[in-house]
C-alpha cells in the first residue's frame, strides 16, 4: 500500500469523514478547518500537484471529475446556496503540504479575508 495518506483514504484505508465519493473523486472534511465547512475534493488517481496534473494524460478527464463533483460537494456540505471558495495551493511558495493534488473547499460563514 502506498504511503500517500490522501491514496489511503480514497482506498478507505485510514479512515475520514467522507462527504461525497464517485468512481474519480473523493471529498472528506479537512482535519485541521479553516472554517465551518473546510473539504479537501480530491481525484483518487495519485497525482502530485497542479501542475502535474495539467501535463498528465488523464489531467483533462480528472480535473472535469473534480469540477463535476464540485457543486455536488457543496450541496452536500450546505453551502450550494450561499456560495464558498475553491483553493489549490501548488508547490512550497503555494504552501501545499500533501503532495497529491487536491482544492480546498470553504465555506461556512462569510470569508472576508481576501488575497486578492
Ligand atoms: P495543503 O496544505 O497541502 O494545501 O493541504 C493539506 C490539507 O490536508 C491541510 O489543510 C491538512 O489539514 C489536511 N490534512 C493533513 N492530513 C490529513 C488527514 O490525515 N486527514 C484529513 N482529513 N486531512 C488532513
Ligand atoms: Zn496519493
């Protein structure tokens, strides 16, 4: 078994709280949250970041997975309705600390604190 611990929990091999799973994605609450609903959406295929996912073979059909499941995470999650953020941090300046590429979901309450 991989040592990847976002591969373990696709497999069901360590546990998580799961909120949404199809046949490419994964999504479960966030360990450490950020906010009232903090989820990590994540392919099963082991891909280690952004950028390799854009140059990967399957990254077109994947990364249509994972926005596919978008709107479903939030309506399970409840926050379809008054609305969330989308975050991928790539690489070390983007701060990512699981190398298996994945895009935080957060909603929950009012996110005032803009990067941008
Ligand atoms: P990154 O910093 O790579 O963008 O995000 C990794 C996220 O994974 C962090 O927000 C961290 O709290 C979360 N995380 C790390 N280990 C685990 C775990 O074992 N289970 C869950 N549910 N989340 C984890
Ligand atoms: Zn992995």
């Amino acid at each position: 078994m991989t040592d990847c611990i976002f591969c373990r929990i696709a497999a069901g091999a360590i546990p998580a709280d799961i909120v949404y799973q199809d046949d490419d994605v994964v999504a479960f609450r966030d360990i450490h949250p950020v906010a009232p609903v903090h989820l990590l959406i994540v392919p099963r295929k082991h891909v280690a970041n952004l950028l390799e996912l854009a140059g990967h073979p399957d990254g077109v059909s994947l990364a249509q997975a994972v926005l596919r499941a978008v709107p479903r995470v939030a309506a399970a999650a409840g926050v379809d309705q008054t609305g969330f953020r989308l975050i991928n941090n790539c690489g070390e300046d983007g701060g990512q600390t699981i190398s298996h590429v994945h895009f935080h979901l957060i909603g929950g309450r009012s996110l005032g604190e803009k990067l941008l």
